[in-house]
C-alpha cells in the first residue's frame, strides 16, 4: 500500500513520531511518505481561520494517518483545517492520531482524535481507530514504538478484511 502520513508538529515530538511510524510501516513492505503540514503564520489553540502554506495531494494514497499534537485539550488547529478541507476520500483508510504531554487520553486525547475523526467520516474516509500517544512520565522512545506498533497492527487488520 501507498501510505502518506499527514502531521504537524510545534515541538517535533509529533514529527519524531512520524518518523518512527514511517519506518515500521516501510519494514512492512509499504510505500510510506511522510507530508508535513504548516501553517501560513502564527497559530492559536483553538483558531478557526488557519491557512496552510500548502494542502497536500492525497489523491495517490491507499491509506492515511493524520495527527498532530493536542493543544488545549483539542486537536493542532493546523490539522483539524487540514482535515476540514479534505473532499472525496471514498475507499481510503485513515487512522488518525494524537500526541500529548498528559499522562492521560481523556486529558484532550481522545476529543482530539474523535473530532479528527469525526472530520475525516465527512469527508467519505473509512476512519480507523484512532491511536494517542501520550504522557512525559514514560519514554518517549519506547511509547513511540508502541503506539506505531498499534497503527501498525489497526492498518494491517483492516488491510486483510
């Protein structure tokens, strides 16, 4: 499969991330891109009037993962204007993501990724379960390896139905 991963990232946690997912799904046999996503300029949580510098094509491929960082218990406003813009993704898997400083998903976590779901749905994307990754309190390696692991195993037991 041709996988793009759809990210922005304030701090490059969410980006190292990324990385990290990239190469499991690559070790898989997939085609993986990885397509940052960047604001036109300064950026507020919860601002409604985001411009990206570029909205990517993802017209090419067969599945999705698109994240970012939770900010102010919600979803990276980039991601969620990136996502509002999305049209026609009929037939395409999308697992969205989250990643967080707080120990706990339902400290923004889980908003993030159901209302990131919930704009992806719209856009006709069959949306995956989503993944968050989160909490300073635990190795930032070793949690990153295990939540691309868990998108891993979602996107491959999709793949086989």
């Amino acid at each position: 499969m041709k996988i793009g991963i759809l990210v922005h990232s304030g701090t490059g946690i969410t980006r190292r991330f990324a990385g990290v997912l990239a190469e499991r799904l690559k070790a898989g046999g997939h085609e993986v891109e990885v397509v940052p996503l960047e604001a036109a300029g300064e950026v507020q949580p919860h601002q409604r009037d985001v411009v990206l510098v570029r909205v990517p094509d993802c017209s090419s491929f067969d599945a999705m993962m698109i994240g970012g960082p939770v900010w102010a218990f919600d979803m990276s406003p980039v991601v969620l204007s990136f996502a509002g813009s999305l049209k026609d993704l009929a037939g395409v898997r999308v697992v969205p993501f989250a990643t967080m400083a707080f120990p706990f998903p339902f400290m923004g976590g889980t908003r993030a990724v159901r209302r990131l779901g919930a704009l992806l749905g719209k856009a006709g994307a069959t949306v995956l379960p989503g993944v968050i990754l989160g909490g300073r309190s635990r190795d930032e390696a070793q949690s990153g390896e295990e939540a691309a692991g868990k998108i891993r195993d979602i996107l491959e037991s999709w793949k086989q139905r």
